[in-house]
C-alpha cells in the first residue's frame, strides 16, 4: 500500500472543505482532467463523481465513489481507472498543533492494476500521491470549498 503524509498548516474542518467539493476533485488529483458530474449527495457513502483522466485526446471517462465518509477525521474512495482497473483510497486527517497531518494510502484494488506485484506500483503511486497531497494543501490552506 503507497502511503504519503503532508502537514497542513490549516484546520481538518479546512481539509474536508476541499473533499466535499466534488467540483475541485481534478484541482487536487493528479491525472484527473475534468468534472464532469457531481452526485448531489455528495459526499455521503454511495455517492458518486464522474471524472475523465488523461489529456486530450486520449481522456478516460470513469467514477470514484465515497466508501466511508467521517468528517473531519477520515473519507474513503474507491476510483475507478478502467482499463486499469480500481483503487481504494484512503484518507485519514489528524489535528497537530494548529494545522493537521493527512495521511493518504492507496491500493490497487480491482483489475489489471491489482496483477502488478505491490512494492512495483508503490513507487509511481507514492510519487503522484506526494503532488496530490500537495495540491490538497494548496486548495485547503488557501480556503478553496468554502
């Protein structure tokens, strides 16, 4: 499993500000491009967002749902990549001093990506997620989704 962990200078509540914006998802992950629906219900367990990844010409059109959703401490998504495949991604957010720590994992959870042996895929995976985390903190300490 690919972890990464960011100090934030901000509060959680200021993280999940971010999160529950399903609009600024391609703001903060690295590969996806654009939005292209938003489930009303989002972020709550179930609900879905329908992204493209890549760049043009060459965009893959899929969805990551919300598996667990407890703000401010912790949300878990499972996106979808096909060809691919799908990937469980973990979020979890602690308070520290006057900002926070966000841990996020992620783990190939279904299709092709799941063959590829882990500590193969952890180096790629670590290295996007350092750059996700980084945009993640950009948008919640700058006040994005409030």
């Amino acid at each position: 499993m690919a972890r990464n962990v960011k100090r934030m200078q901000c509060a959680p509540e200021a993280v999940f500000a971010v999160l529950a914006d399903g609009w600024l998802f391609p703001s903060w992950v690295v590969g996806a491009s654009r939005m292209r629906d938003v489930a009303e219900e989002w972020p709550r367990p179930g609900s879905r967002l329908h992204h493209s990844f890549g760049v043009w010409p060459a965009l893959l059109d899929d969805s990551t749902s919300v598996l667990e959703y407890d703000p401010p401490r912790r949300m878990v998504l499972q996106a979808r990549g096909w060809p691919i495949g799908e990937a469980r991604i973990v979020i979890d957010v602690k308070p520290r001093g006057e900002g926070c720590v966000v841990r996020l994992q992620e783990v190939a959870a279904e299709g092709p990506g799941s063959l590829v042996p882990q500590p193969l895929l952890d180096i790629p995976l670590r290295l996007r997620n350092a750059e996700t985390l980084h945009r993640l903190a950009y948008l919640a300490e700058g006040g994005a989704g409030r």
